[in-house]
C-alpha cells in the first residue's frame, strides 16, 4: 500500500500481491466539500416545519369550503339558513368596498383592545397578589368564581343602563376577559420553583428586584398564554356588549342588522370579518410570543 496525492487530495492506492492496484480511496478534504454549520441547519429544518405547518389548516379550509359548495350547489340546504359561498363573497366584497366593514371593524377593535387592556391592568397584580397572600385569595376568590358564574350577557345590559355606551361595552369585554387572565397568572406565580427563589433571597434579592428579574421572567410563559387568551376572547366580550347595547356600531350591530333583515350572505360575511379579526389577534400575540423569549 502507497499514499500519493492528486490534485492536491490524497490517494490511497491498495495493491495486490502482482502491485495491481485493487481500488483507489480519494480522502476529500473538508476544505473542498464544507459542511453546513448546525445551526444553520437547524434553522432550516425549522423553517420547513414552519413552512408545512400551514398545509394542514389550508388543507381542512379547502375541504370544508368544497362540501359547503356542494351542500349549496345541490339545494340540499335552504338558502335562507346557508348561502352559497359565491354570495358570501360577493357581500364581502360589497362590504369591503363601501367601507362599511372597515370603520366598524375599527370600533370593535378598539373596544375590545381598550378591554383587553383594562383587564391586563387588573388580572396581573390581582393575580401576583392572590397567588401570594393566602389571606387576599381566601378573600376574594368567592367572588371572582361567583363573578365567573354569572354570564356577561346578565351584567351588560345593567351596565348599558348605568353607563354610556362605550364605556359599558368596555367593562362587559374587561369582565369577559378577566377571570381567565387572572387564573393563568395565578398558575404562572404559583409554580415557580422555589428553590430558585430561596437561592434568589439568599443572595439578597426581594421586593421589586426579586419580581422584575426573577419571578416575572420564570412566570412568563403563564403570563403569556393569559394574554393571548385574553386578547383573542375580547372580540367576544365586545360582540357580547354591542349586542345588548343594540347600538348601530361595531360589527355585532352589522350582525343584529343581518339578522333582522333576514340577510344571510350578509351575516356570513360579517362572520368571516370577525374569524379574520380573531386570526390577527392571535398572531400579534404569536409574535409577542417570539419577541418575549429572545429577550428573556
């Protein structure tokens, strides 16, 4: 056996007992064929997954969209209860065009934010609080549970009477949104673990510093699911209070007009607004989601 270079690469020739070479073995240098750095290559079988993660949700809409085209085309279903989807999307577009959809999807997107808001400014320390003191819980749980038990739809109209219009659909869309953001929190607080608190203490840690840099980063993700939570149930909440304030704004009044008008294609549309209104909360959310761990 010899070892000889060519071209650079070495060779390494076997030869038999007549020295006939039996195969030749060229060792590539890495120089010549690099490899992909790990973590390039992670990210790339991320992306794809990330990429073939929207197959499956597109896939179930192309199905449903198909038998709802069926189903309509065959007369199966009376038009009145489901219209066909080209009727759907014609007053979509009538909508969108007239910009009846886009100033009162507005008006619910402020309302249901400024709610969402309001609860956040509630649920979190009221949360922090209850999962910290045995007293406070043992206080006010009672009547969170009871304040959960009644349904919005109770409390809005007595809140309309009370209060002005805005103002009322703002407090009906906090009072939806609360209970849950409030549970995470107290779930987040309660299962830190608490020898990383001891070791915190033990260094010197408390008040302010020990829940800005040590409590608030490990509760995180529970902090993160009450908020994702909360802001994508805030278009309830504020469709819950423009239906009992029976106003002329919003797109739950575009709904009762629908209705009232025995209108269909015009309610499904509407529908399609709020599912799209919803997609993008979830995806503000999602992103704050992503922003949030590559800080912490």
């Amino acid at each position: 056996m010899s070892v000889t270079t060519s071209k650079g690469a070495p060779v390494v020739r076997v030869y038999d007992n007549e020295d006939t070479p039996v195969r030749e073995a060229v060792l590539q240098e890495e120089v010549q064929r690099p490899r992909v750095p790990e973590s390039r290559r992670i990210s790339r079988v991320r992306g794809a997954r990330q990429a073939l993660s929207f197959i499956p949700p597109l896939v179930l809409a192309l199905i449903i969209l198909l038998g709802w085209y069926v189903i309509t085309s065959t007369g199966r279903v009376n038009s009145l209860l489901l219209p066909a989807p080209a009727d759907v999307l014609s007053s979509l577009s009538d909508g969108i065009s007239s910009g009846v959809y886009l100033s009162n999807t507005l008006i619910t997107m402020q309302e249901s934010i400024f709610g969402f808001l309001l609860a956040l400014v509630v649920a979190l320390p009221l949360g922090y609080g209850l999962a910290k003191s045995r007293l406070l819980a043992m206080t006010l749980q009672p009547y969170l549970v009871a304040g959960q038990a009644i349904p919005a739809i109770v409390i809005a109209p007595l809140l309309v009477l009370l209060l002005p219009y805005g103002v009322a659909i703002v407090i009906v869309c906090m009072l939806v949104v609360l209970f849950p953001m409030v549970i995470n929190t107290i779930l987040g607080i309660q299962t830190i673990d608490r020898t990383l608190l001891e070791a915190a203490r033990v260094e010197g840690a408390s008040g302010w510093p020990m829940l800005a840099y040590i409590e608030f980063p490990l509760a995180l993700p529970a902090i993160l699911a009450a908020i994702r939570t909360g802001l994508t149930l805030s278009v309830v909440g504020a469709l819950v209070g423009e239906f009992v304030a029976a106003g002329d704004r919003g797109l739950g009044s575009l709904v009762q007009i629908a209705l009232h008008q025995y209108n269909p294609p015009f309610m499904f549309a509407t529908l399609v607004v709020l599912a799209m209104l919803a997609i993008v909360y979830y995806g503000v959310t999602w992103l704050l989601a992503k922003l949030a761990n590559a800080i912490y």
